[in-house]
C-alpha cells in the first residue's frame, strides 16, 4: 500500500475524491431533480359514511324558570333564603304578616257559632214552658173577648132602654172588637210554637252557616298563601324584595331557576336543520380550564326544534334535554354541541381542508401521483366542496376523480403547477 507523506496530503486526496464523485453525470442529475422537486406535505382522502356530525356552540339553558310572586297583599315579615341557595320543594321562601287575616278569621269563627246556636234552636223545635205560657196567654184573652162581649151586651140593652147614649155603645163595641183580637194574635201565636219552626227558616240558617264556613276557608286559605313556598327542587338566582316592604297581589319576590334536567338551545343553520330529528342523539362538551384543561362530556337528546328561524343568520333553534348535567352544567354557560344527522347507506370522499386551494376562478385539491419513472408529480382536480366533518371537508368532483387513500396536498401547494415534481418531506396520518 502506498504510503502518504504528510497528513495534508492525505486531506488533498480526500477532497479530491469527494471532488470527482459529486461532479459524476449521475450526481449531477439527482441533484438537479432534488433542486426542482417542490417540497410538500400530504394526507390521505378518506371515504366516510354521509352521515355527520354538525359542531356548533350551544347555551345552557334552565329546565324552568319561575318568578315567584305574592298571592295576597301585606308587608313581608322574614325572607328564608340567600340568593345562590339551593332549595327543596315546598319549603318556606317568603313570609308576609298575617296578624290581620288572622283576626279577620276570629271574627268569621264567631259568626259561624252565632248561626249554628240559631240552628241548634230551630231544630230543637218549640220549647214545652213557651206553649205552656203561649197557652195561657190565650186563655186570657179568652176571658177578655168573653168580658167585653158581656159587657157590650149589657150596654147594648142600656142602649136600647135610652139609659146611655150611643157612643157609650160604639165604646164598648170597639172594646170588644180589641179583645176578640187579642185572642186571634195570641191563638197565632200558640198555633206557630205548636207547630215548630219553618222549613224555609231552618233552610236559611243552613244556607248563612254554610257561608260562614266558606269564609273562614277562604280567610285561612290567605293566611296560608301569605307565606311563599317553592314549587320544585332548584336554586334562588334572585331577590326581589325586601323585610317590611309593602307587596300588593302579583309584586315579585323571588326568582327561581329548576334543578335536574337542563337545557342546551343552539342555532342550525338552515342547511341542516330538516336533517336534525327529534329525540337524536348529542353530545354536550364542557370546556374546564385549569392545568391541564379538561373536558366534561354529557349525553342529551333533541326535543325541541323552533320552526322559527332569524332571517339575518338564517338559523334554527333547537333545544337539548341533559338529563343528568350534575353540578357542572349552569345556566348561561357556552358548551360545544355536537348533533348527529340522519344516516345514509352512501359514502363520501373526505380531505384536509387545508388541502383546498381557492381562486376566484375555482376549487382544486392537488393530489400526489407517481409517474412512470415512479416520479412524484402535482396532479390538479377541480372539486366542489361539501360539509365539515372535524378537520375533514367532503369534496365532489365534474370530471377527473381523487381515489380515497391517494396522497393530496396540504403544505406547499399554493406554489404547484400542474405536473410539478414534488418531494414529500412531511406525511399526516
């Protein structure tokens, strides 16, 4: 073997090898070819089912929301609960002084008696001492109808005989005619305790008592309405009044907002709202900052779509029932909504949709074909864009034609031509 001077000679003989290999025919073609291949990044077309997924932003809504307010009029006496309470059905919420519905209550209770002591009389019927005394008071008058007639006789006679003077006789006539009156008063009297009291009479006070009844109901059903309760297990969101505050019939006093199920309204867009059913399925995504940020998912389903859509935006409420939304989920809150659309039996080829490059002209997706030389190339396809799918855009094609699992193009082809060679320096999964 030959042997070298001196290291420097060995570096010269080194570069001159290095020399004579890059500037060889073949080095020289590759590395032209390198030069002009445009550098790109790609992805594969998919083919995926028609049926998609529509994302959109969505509110959180209350299940119910009641504003409670007074049934009866007076001044609130005690406020029972802190807005941002939570709250049981039924329990107390407001209390409105009574003390006067109260006394109006003690007066009804009274009267009720009074008409029930008459009742008790009118059935008990006539009392045996008060015919005995109605019998003897006509008795008397008997005896005095009887004195007087004998004595208008005894006038009459006197009369006749020229002895007393004819108003001596009219004296005693009108005496008698008294007395004969007297008697008939008296013998109504005793016939009417004979015979008890009147139906219609009996009637009457059960009528009054009746009523006196209804009105204690009504006085203790205020009473019982002076206090505000709530109506279902929920939260106070607020307070709309105050302790001694004077409130009249229907003033508010406390907003509330339902517990359990809740509500999530989004907007469609007109494209796919008759693609929306009812009672569909949806995802509910509640986005949970903190480090690292998380995600709260929740099931819900459509059950309402609001055939009543904005005429600027052109979209669709529909509303979401979560049955089980937890602690998590508060009204007022903005959530990712996805919604899926009715399905299909066809499929739909599927790319990036970075990979679309728009002009003002057209649409083109450029796909990566090698050619014969097994050569990358720039292949363009005119294509009509369709509905997003996460980062995915459907595409539809006039003439030429992408295969699903062809290469296309999403980094670098805003600088391709058609037929460009290119070099795939980044592949996406």
């Amino acid at each position: 073997m030959k042997s070298y001077g001196s290291h420097s000679e060995l570096k010269i003989w080194i570069v001159a090898a290095v020399l004579f290999w890059m500037t060889s025919p073949e080095i020289v073609w590759a590395q032209k070819k390198f030069l002009k291949a445009v550098p790109v990044g790609v992805a594969q077309a998919v083919e995926l089912s028609s049926e998609t997924k529509i994302k959109l932003p969505g509110t959180v809504m209350a299940w119910s929301t009641t504003r409670l307010a007074a049934e009866v009029e007076g001044r609130v006496e005690e406020l029972l609960f802190n807005e941002g309470d939570t709250i049981k059905k039924g329990a107390p919420l407001v209390r409105i002084r009574t003390r006067p519905m109260q006394l109006q209550r003690n007066m009804a209770l009274s009267k009720k008696r009074l008409v029930e002591t008459r009742l008790e009389e009118l059935l008990a019927g006539t009392r045996l001492e008060t015919i005995s005394a109605a019998q003897s008071s006509v008795e008397q008058a008997e005896a005095r109808v009887q004195l007087a007639e004998n004595e208008l006789n005894r006038i009459q006679q006197l009369y006749k005989d020229g002895v007393l003077s004819l108003n001596d006789f009219d004296k005693a006539d009108a005496e008698a005619d008294e007395a004969r009156a007297g008697l008939n008063e008296k013998e109504s009297i005793l016939k009417e305790y004979q015979a008890g009291p009147r139906i219609e009479k009996i009637k009457q006070e059960r009528a009054n008592l009746q009523a006196a009844e209804e009105q204690i109901k009504i006085i203790e059903d205020d009473i019982n309405r002076a206090t505000i309760h709530a109506p279902y297990n929920g939260y106070i969101v607020k307070k709309e009044t105050e302790v001694g505050e004077w409130l009249e019939k229907g003033d508010p006093a406390v907003v509330l907002i339902a517990s359990g199920p809740i509500k999530v309204e989004v907007h469609i867009p007109q494209s796919h709202f008759n693609s929306v059913k009812l009672r569909s399925s949806a995802l509910i995504i509640l986005e949970i900052y903190g480090n690292p940020p998380t995600q709260k998912i929740f099931k819900g389903k459509v059950i309402e779509k609001i055939r009543l859509g904005d005429t600027l935006s052109r979209t669709f409420p529909v509303r979401i029932k979560v049955s089980r939304p937890g602690a998590e989920l508060v009204p007022g809150m903005l959530v990712r909504v996805e919604l899926a659309t009715s399905k299909s039996k066809n499929k739909t080829l599927y790319v990036p949709k970075d990979a679309l490059v728009r002009t003002p002209k057209e649409i083109s997706v450029w796909v990566v074909r090698p050619d014969k030389d097994k050569n990358m190339k720039a292949h363009k396809i005119i294509v009509r864009p369709g509905s997003l799918v996460d980062s995915m855009v459907a595409i539809f094609f006039n003439k030429k034609k992408i295969q699903p699992g062809e290469w296309v193009v999403v980094q670098g082809n805003e600088r391709l031509k058609p037929k460009a060679l290119v070099n795939i320096i980044h592949k996406i999964e």
